[in-house]
C-alpha cells in the first residue's frame, strides 16, 4: 500500500456521501471503508506521525471541498489524553499505530457528565461517535512510554466546527475549535 491508499478511501468515503446516506448508513459503510485503511500501517507520510510533548496532535489529512468530512491523524504521544468533550457531527476512530482508549461519557439529570465503558482500540479497529447516540468522551493513548496514532473520519472539518469541552464534575462547557498543527495539507497521493 501508498498514499494512494488514502486516496482510495477518499474516493470511496466521496461517492458514499453523494448519494446522502442516513447516518446509521454512513457510519456502518464509513467504518467498513476505515476498517480497510487501518489495516495496513504502510502509507501514512512520517510528516503526520509525529508526537507533540506537551499535547496530542491533530494533523488535517484531507479536507472535502464541500465540508462533507474531514480526515485526521491524531498522534499521541505517551500518556497524552484529551478533555471530555463533544464533536457535533459523526465520527469515526480507525485505529493504526498502537492502542487508543475511548471512553464514553453520559450526562446526569444535575447536568453532570459520568464515565461510561471504556474501550481499547487495537491497531485495525474501528470506534464512531454520534450526537445521535453517543457524542461526548474521553480519548487517551493506552501508552506511558510510547506513542499511538490514530485515523479520525468526521461529518465536517472538524478543525472549523464549534465544539464543547465539559467539567464532568459540573458539567460546565467551554467552546472550542480545534484547527490542526499543519497549516498546510500536501497533496498525499500525487
């Protein structure tokens, strides 16, 4: 496999969406589609899969020109953990490099927000989210002394999308755009 491989979803993902699936549909086929890529750790460019000391980074593989959805990589580096926080469209979490943990998190009747099951994500697997059904979590690398990458698929650029972090104690929010560290996205399959 290439970076054409990224290509090849990118197709894939496009011709999908054009026929305006409902979301069940979107997020069965996506993961089938993000299933295929993950499983091979050959084609994403070193450029994309570099740590961050401080914090886990967030580099824009592919933007669609319509705002249809957006491809990440998210490298973490060791013990690196997000907030909680929301996406405000579907996503998906294709697992590449290493072992993520995603754990869902459900709001109380006092506005507070609690931890549900947490999964582990192995290199090949394939996780989503949904404002439908279960948008707010927790994401963190399973790893203290090593770095774990993973290949996000969201219904938007999730870099321009106003989203929401929470104090699970409280369930206070805050909002946020994420943007990515690459100002410049290269073309990956040229």
């Amino acid at each position: 496999m290439s970076p054409s491989s990224l290509l090849m979803f990118v197709q894939e993902m496009s011709r999908m969406l054009q026929g305006k699936p409902k979301e069940p549909e979107i997020l069965a086929r996506g993961s089938a589609l993000l299933a295929t890529l993950v499983a091979n750790d050959n084609w994403l460019p070193e450029q994309f899969t570099r740590p961050h000391l401080q914090h886990y980074q967030q580099y824009l593989l592919y933007a669609d020109p319509l705002d249809l959805f957006s491809i990440v990589s998210f490298v973490w580096g060791p013990g690196q953990k997000t907030p909680v926080h929301d996406h405000m469209t579907w996503g998906l979490i294709g697992m590449l490099r290493g072992k993520e943990v995603d754990t869902h998190y459900h709001k109380q009747a006092n506005g507070s927000y609690l931890p549900g099951e947490s999964v582990v994500l192995l290199p090949g697997q394939v996780g989503s989210v949904s404002p439908a059904t279960h948008d707010v979590h927790e994401v963190a690398n399973f790893y203290q002394d090593r770095t774990s990458i993973s290949i996000h698929v969201y219904g938007g650029n999730i870099g321009r999308i106003n989203r929401h972090v929470f104090d699970p104690a409280t369930g206070t929010s805050k909002s946020f755009v994420s943007g990515y560290c690459n100002s410049v996205v290269p073309n990956l399959w040229k």
